[in-house]
C-alpha cells in the first residue's frame, strides 16, 4: 500500500492509497494523482461532503481514505471495452492502466471524473442498477459540469480492443 502525496488543501481531508500496482506505474501514479485532484476540486462542497462521509465509513482512521487499484486487466466477464470500476461496498476504484496510458490528458480528466461522479452517486444512494441507463445519468452530471464526455466516448470507442477471433 502506498500513499499517494496530495496537495494542501486536499489532504487534510482524505488519504488517497494505492492498494494495488505501486511502483509499476510511477509516472501513471503522478498522472492519475493530479487528475483526480483536479475532478476533486470541481465538485461543490455537498458533493464532496457526500463522498468523504462514505468513504468514511469503510476505515476507521482519523479521516476518510480513498483505495485505488491500478491494474494490468480486469477480470474476463467484466469484458475486454471495461477499464475502470468503482466497488460500493469499500469504496475501491479501479483503473486498467494499459490502456489509460495513451489517453489525451483532457480525456484522462474526463474518464477520472466520471469514476468519481458514479462513486458520488452511489454515496448519494442514487445508483441505478441498469447499468446503461446509469452511465448515461453520469454523462448527463459531468457533461453539466463542463467535462466533454462526447470527446471521451469517441475516443473510448475509437480506441476499444477488436472483438476476439472466433473459430
């Protein structure tokens, strides 16, 4: 587990740690770092009270701590187009790294917005469970919030591994 350095200002409210793929990634760490300060700083404050409440509710240190896994893939059934995931039950975000490394940054702000939009989501106790339907809720709140989720798409679809050969 590794601890990630957050700037002042942001720290004293949350621990953001790296439970998984320290050190393999050391520049995606600084990347994602900045990344998701930057989508932290544009939230409003309810939004944000939101979010460290139910962080807080997973650790019992002295303030609420973020856990994020940095990984290599992500299990078969999640399917080869899925590179992030957001767990409520611990409140763990997952980011597939290989395929985020050549991600524009305006993009990557985008993409780690909306991770953390869906987890404001689940800590507001609005989560949809069709899944589709809630994606769409998540672009609708980051495209008012200024985020270019049409770019983001594009690309993602762009950039989506070809479909395994069948035999």
């Amino acid at each position: 587990m590794k601890k990630l350095k957050l700037p002042p200002g942001v720290r004293e409210q949350f621990d953001l740690l790296l439970v998984d793929g320290a050190g393999v990634w050391w520049t995606f760490e600084k990347r994602f770092t900045a990344t998701f300060v930057a989508s932290w700083s544009r939230l409003q404050a309810g939004e944000q009270a939101a979010l460290l409440e139910s962080w807080g509710k997973w650790t019992k240190s002295k303030k609420p701590q973020v856990w994020v896994k940095f990984v290599q893939s992500l299990p078969a059934e999640a399917g080869p187009n899925v590179w992030s995931g957001y767990e409520p039950t611990g409140g763990i975000f997952t980011f597939v790294v290989p395929p985020c490394l050549p991600m524009p940054d305006n993009l990557f702000d985008v993409f780690v917005a909306h991770e953390l939009r869906r987890a404001l989501r689940v800590a507001q106790g609005v989560m949809l469970q069709e899944l589709e339907l809630e994606d769409y809720q998540i672009q609708l709140a980051n495209r008012q919030a200024g985020y270019d989720e049409d770019a983001l798409q594009r690309w993602l679809t762009e950039h989506r591994p070809p479909p395994p050969a069948t035999t």
